[in-house]
C-alpha cells in the first residue's frame, strides 16, 4: 500500500478506537440500547471505509505487480486473496 | 469470463428465477412471514455465490488482460470496477 | 402481513423474476461480466426490500399479538425468529 | 437492556478497541495489506456481534414493555427503531 493510503488508514483507525471508547461510556451510563447499535453500526460503516481505501491502495500496487509478473503462482495467490476479501464482505 | 463459469452462472440463476416464483406462491397461499424472509435472504445468499464466481472468473480473465496491458486508462478502469463491486457488496 | 404488504411483495418479487431472467439473456448474449455482477447487487438490494416490507409488517401484526399475549413461549419464539433474521443480514 | 448484556458488551468493546490498535500497529510496521484487511473485517464481525447481543436483550425487555403498553405511539417508536437498524444491517 502507498504511505498515503497507510497514514490515512491510521488515522482512520485512531479515531475508530476512540469512536469504539466512547460506545463503551455509552454503556457505562446506561444510554439507550437503539442509540448504542446505532453508534455501533456507524463505526462498522466506518471501517468498510478504511478497508476500502487499502483495498483500493492493494490493488493499484501489489495486484497490479503480481499480474504483471511472470510468476504464475504469485498470480494466482493474490487473485485468491482478493476473492477472499469480497467473499467476507458479501454475506447475504 | 470463460464459458465454464457463464454455463454454471445460467443454470444457477435459472434456478435462483424458479426460487423466486416459489416465494411468490408462498406468499399467494399467505405462508408465515418468517419463513417467507428466509426464503428471500436464501436466494440473497444465492445470487452472492453466482456474483463470486463470476467476479472470481473476471480476475482471471478481463482484468488480467487489461493489467498486464499496456495502455493505463484500462488498466484504470478494470480496477475502479472492481473497487465498484466491492463497495456494493460492503455495506455495514 | 397485511394484505397490502402481501400483494406488494408478490408484485415486486415477480418482478424480481423478470429481472433474474433478464440476466440470463445478458450472460447468454455474453455481456460484460462487471455489468452482470452490477444487475445480480441491482436484485440482492430488491430483495432486501422485499423483506423490508414483510418484517415490517410482521413486526406490527404476528409480533405485536404475540407480545401482547400471554404465552411466554410464543413471545419467546416470535423474538428468537427476530434475531435470526437479523442474525442472517447482519455479517460484517 | 439488562446489566449482563451491557457488562458483556462493554467488555467485549474494550476488546475490540484493542484490536484496533493493534491494527494501527500493524500499519505502522508496514504489514500485508490483505492482513490488515482481514483484522478490520474481523472487528467488523466482533461488533456485529456485540449489536446483536444488545438487540436481543432490547428486544426482550423495552420493546416487550412498550407492546405490552398502552400507548400507541410508544409501540410505533419501538417498532420503527427495529426497523432503522434491520435496514442498517441489511445492505445487499
């Protein structure tokens, strides 16, 4: 991934983990549950998006290495990874 | 995609299109709500698999041509495509 | 569900139907595998809708009655169904 | 919801902000994009777990009271409430 794409990710992160702290003084104050799912909703959205952006890093780097390459085998393994990555993220 | 993956795609969605005509007649015959909903997350979960195997086969086929192409705009675009599909399928 | 819930759903789902084998042809005719994949999400998010419609209808029919009733073992079984249903949609 | 539900979710939570960190860690050694990937889809279904144990406790004790209850805009509230994070979690 480029190192703009991997600071923006921790950023990202940095301010989930607080976002995720934060869901967990919600609880500790006994805030109602519907508003408590709904900050934990937000923060899965959130997430999606940092994945996103390293997909979208991953792809545009190390795939497009690999497919260029002559090694079939490394082909093939990051072409799987892919599919696993979609696999998870399409469920329903 | 190759023509392995597009004859399994068509029997399957064949399938997935009588399904569907099957919930049509559970809710006709006024089925209980419950089992109708997990008829439908079914053909969801369905159409997810027929979705993998044609991406799975457009990696391997299309985006592995563009990529190791030399024109960029394609290569360009076989990857926004792809982070298109993902972004559909990741949505929480 | 209500009767005009029940008729909406079968409506859209033969819809749906029409959609799926809509698909069908574009894969016979050999369409872009990008643009199949972007009709398969186009009848997940239909279907999502679909259910939508039916579990809200559930909630304020089945579900009420339940709950406003004396059974515990119904209310117990129409929650469990409940979160199954939300357990199935729920996979990130 | 009841104290064991948010006891355990708030113990759960503090996990997965661990885990968080430890993805921004991974990130700042430079690790496999498609590891950091799989981390974050991790956390996503970590929360989505922790949304369903709460929904569940929500269900059984404030939309069972307010069914139960008299006042129709209160079961109107709850139900609808139901509703805006069922449509959250179900995407495709």
């Amino acid at each position: 991934m480029d190192d703009a794409t991997r600071t923006n990710a921790i950023h990202r992160l940095k301010s989930v983990a607080g976002h995720v702290n934060g869901i967990v003084r919600m609880l500790e104050e006994d805030r109602y549950c519907v508003d408590v799912i709904k900050q934990i909703q937000a923060v899965q959205t959130a997430l999606g998006r940092v994945s996103e952006t390293i997909l979208d890093s991953h792809l545009r780097t190390c795939v497009t290495t690999a497919i260029r390459d002559d090694d079939p085998d490394d082909r093939e393994r990051v072409l799987g990874e892919i599919m696993e990555v979609f696999r998870h993220s399409d469920k329903s």
